[in-house]
C-alpha cells in the first residue's frame, strides 16, 4: 500500500474500502435474505404444517445453490445419511452417538481429499451446521426430550431451515418447530433484525478497513513504511502490533458472521423468547465487548460464538466427563477443531486454547481460595461467598488477568495473517506456517501457559 498522509489515508479509504466492502457485502447477503423474509410471510399463512416444512427446505436448497452451485451436494449427501442412520436406528437408545460416528467417518473422508481441499473449505460452515443439528437431534431423542424421531420432510425442513443453513447459528428441533408456528411480525422483530443486519455491515468494515490499519494510521504507533522491511528486521513491538492488528480482522470477521446469522435466523422467525404473552426477539450469537475487553480466556470462548459454546457443552463435555474434567476440555477442543475442518493452525489454536483455559480456571480458583476472593475466570454471582468483592486490588488482579487474556489472543490470532495469499487461506495454513507464525514471537504465549501451571502446582 502507498504511504498517505493522514488526510489522504482517511479519504481513500472512505471511498476505496469502506464504501465498496458495504456494497458488496450486502450484494452477497441479499438473496438469502429475501429468502428468509419470504419463507416468514409463507408461514404466517394458514397453510399446513407440511407445507411450510416444504417450503424451508425449498428456500435453503435455493440458498446453498446459490452460494455453492452444484458443490452443494456434499451437504445434502450428509443430511440423507444422517436421516438414514437415524431411522436404521430408531430403537436403539444410542442414536447421539451413532450419528456422531457416523459425521466424522463422513467429515474425516472429505478432508482427506475426497473432495478437492478448496470445494471443502469453502462449505466447512454448512457442513457445521448439518453435523451440529443432526447430532443434537440425536441426543435429544435418546433423552427424551424430543418424543419420536421427525418425519423425513421435519427432518429436512429443520437441517436446511433458510435462516440458518448458510450462516448457521446452531438451534434445537424445538426452536426449528416454534420457528415455522410463525410468530406475529412486529416492531421489536424489525427492529433486531435492523439492528442486526447493521452491526453485521460495521463489523465488516472494521475488519477489512480499519484492523489492518489500527497502529499504523488510527492509533500510530509505527510507521507502515516499516511493514516493508523482511520480517526479520522488524522489531519485537511491531510483530506484536501486526499480530493484534490480524487478531482483531480475525474477530471482526467472525462479528460479521455471528451478526448476519443473527439477522438471517430472526428474520426467517427463530430467535425468540416467550414469557407469559410477551415475545422477546433477543437471539445473540456473539458478545463482541466480552472478547476484545475479557474478564478472562473462559469468557472469550463462551462469547465468541454462544449457540456453538451451548452445543460443545451439553453434547460434547457433558457426555466426556466421565474422562475427567481435563480430558473432558481436551475432548471437547478436539470435537470443535474437527468441526472447523482438520487445519493444522486451526487445531494448534483450538487445542492451545484447551491447555490455556483449563490452566487458567484452575489457577484463579485456587487463587480465589487463598485469598476469598472474587477472582475466579467467572464473575462471581451477587452475595458470593468470598469475603473480598470489590476491593481495589481484586479489581486490578481481574484487569491483570483480562490483560494477559488479550496477549494470549493476539498470541494466537497471529496465525490469521492479513498478509498471507488468498490461495494459501483457502486450502489452509500448514504446520511450517504456524511453526514459523509462533517462533516470531518466540513462542510467548505457551511459554506463559506453562509458567502459569508450573505456579499453579507450586501453590496446591
């Protein structure tokens, strides 16, 4: 990029990035939700219960066409396998496990080239939602807490509803069946899906427009002159400033997509909360405050995206803590690195994240004993127990811990380089890329983790 001055900088980029992104951003989306607004005024007619289970799977055929084409396949192939697995095994009491095999058989064989690296990744987020769906049906048919197995139009209707079949979130077949019972179409519906649909666009500007410069022309703390020297002349601060600055892309690009599936779900009809006679649109996908100013690293994984945090804890660590606790999180990482498809940094970051939440829990609830302190990765409820709340020092532990939660982030959001190609971020960094990310800032971040252990055992 040119250098500008900061006049220029400011011009350019209003017109060159800011303007552009937002169109083209909306011109990606608008199909998709045409379609969820279309499906949501079919369902508000007196129309049979099949039909508009029908008509969903309609809208999200049309949509995952639209954005696949024919490489569409490779999702509808794993929803009539799950579907067939689940009715082979209608009697047996271990359905959430069968299909969990089941998917990862079928997940494993397209990473392992069964289909070309570059077709895969680009449906990973479908194929998500479709293994996500299915494997929480099957849970909650052995718990009981949906009575019989669905019929094979609920079944499709529920895996390709148009709201959340491209961008997910992950929902229950409850919420899929009140979704399509249609709620009335009033302000506060209008009004989250504007709000919605507005933060999605911002968080996509910040991402492409603004992360990227943030210490270089917003807060200038060094010269973009400097980004051309070879990356081993340049100094310790700037390396970390350029890991903050591709951390923050990485999670504003991930606002984008919790954002927009908020809008796309809430206008299709899901999303709501009902008490008494009053409708609450207040589905939240991401908590963006809770992961750029963190209480603690637990509080980052849970915010970052809470449909998928929901599902990883009640069909993953609940049914894996008859392992143990630790393996319990190992396991589960493990489950959502899979997910995310078998990409080497994606897996370093996932299972890094294991180890350093894991370490850092038991360290501050250990903490939290020594001192009866509220200090614990948590926010302690109001009228805890501990005999120190508020005090200034336990505040400033807690901002101390918040801020080594934001190292340890742009510790591992460095892995997301903004200056790598886009054909090397398509078919996935490999191991020598992550080796070569981390060794730059000197492996800092585990090295911290395991200081953090080595303390922890010294005062148990």
């Amino acid at each position: 990029m040119a250098t500008f001055t900061r006049e220029e900088f400011y011009q350019q980029l209003l017109s060159g990035c800011v303007l552009p992104t937002a169109q083209q951003g909306f011109e990606q989306v608008w199909t998709l939700l045409l379609l969820c607004l279309v499906c949501r005024l079919l369902w508000r007619l007196a129309l049979p219960s099949y039909a508009k289970h029908l008509s969903t799977v309609a809208g999200g055929f049309y949509a995952l066409y639209h954005f696949f084409q024919l490489q569409m396949v490779w999702v509808v192939l794993l929803s009539l396998l799950c579907y067939l697995v689940l009715f082979l095994c209608r009697h047996s009491s271990q359905r959430g496990v069968l299909l969990s095999i089941t998917i990862l058989i079928y997940l494993l064989m397209g990473e392992m080239h069964m289909v070309d690296t570059v077709t895969w990744h680009k449906m990973r987020g479908a194929q998500m939602i479709v293994a996500m769906k299915a494997v929480s049906l099957g849970f909650d048919l052995d718990r009981g807490e949906v009575p019989s197995i669905p019929s094979p139009v609920e079944f499709m209707g529920y895996i390709y509803f148009v709201g959340t079949v491209i961008f997910g979130p992950w929902f229950r077949f409850r919420t899929y069946l009140q979704a399509v019972e249609s709620r009335r179409m009033n302000f506060s519906w209008f009004q989250k899906v504007c709000r919605s649909g507005f933060l999605s666009l911002v968080c996509l500007v910040l991402s492409t427009c603004v992360a990227p410069y943030l210490f270089s022309y917003f807060i200038p703390l060094y010269s973009y002159k400097l980004l051309r020297k070879k990356r081993k002349t340049r100094s310790t601060m700037v390396r970390w400033l350029r890991a903050y600055e591709s951390a923050s892309s990485f999670h504003f690009s991930n606002y984008f997509v919790g954002f927009l599936s908020e809008t796309t779900a809430t206008l299709a009809g899901a999303g709501f909360t009902e008490e008494k006679d009053h409708l609450r649109w207040d589905l939240t996908v991401s908590r963006p405050l809770n992961v750029e100013l963190p209480r603690s690293m637990v509080e980052v994984v849970t915010s970052w995206n809470l449909p998928m945090s929901r599902w990883l804890n009640c069909y993953v660590f609940k049914n894996s803590l008859k392992l143990g606790t630790f393996s319990a999180i190992i396991v589960t990482y493990a489950a959502s690195a899979l997910l995310h498809g078998l990409s080497f940094h994606l897996a370093a970051v996932l299972l890094s994240l294991g180890f350093i939440t894991y370490i850092e829990h038991v360290l501050r609830k250990r903490l939290s004993v020594i001192f009866n302190a509220c200090i614990l990765s948590k926010k302690c409820q109001p009228g805890c127990s501990h005999r120190h709340n508020t005090d200034l020092w336990v505040r400033l532990l807690n901002f101390l811990f918040g801020a080594l939660a934001v190292f340890h982030l742009a510790y591992l959001g460095s892995l997301f380089d903004m200056d790598a190609d886009d054909s090397v971020e398509e078919q996935g960094y490999g191991m020598s890329y992550t080796i070569h990310k981390w060794s730059e800032l000197s492996w800092a971040s585990h090295w911290v983790t395991f200081g953090s252990w080595v303390f922890y055992r010294l005062i148990s």
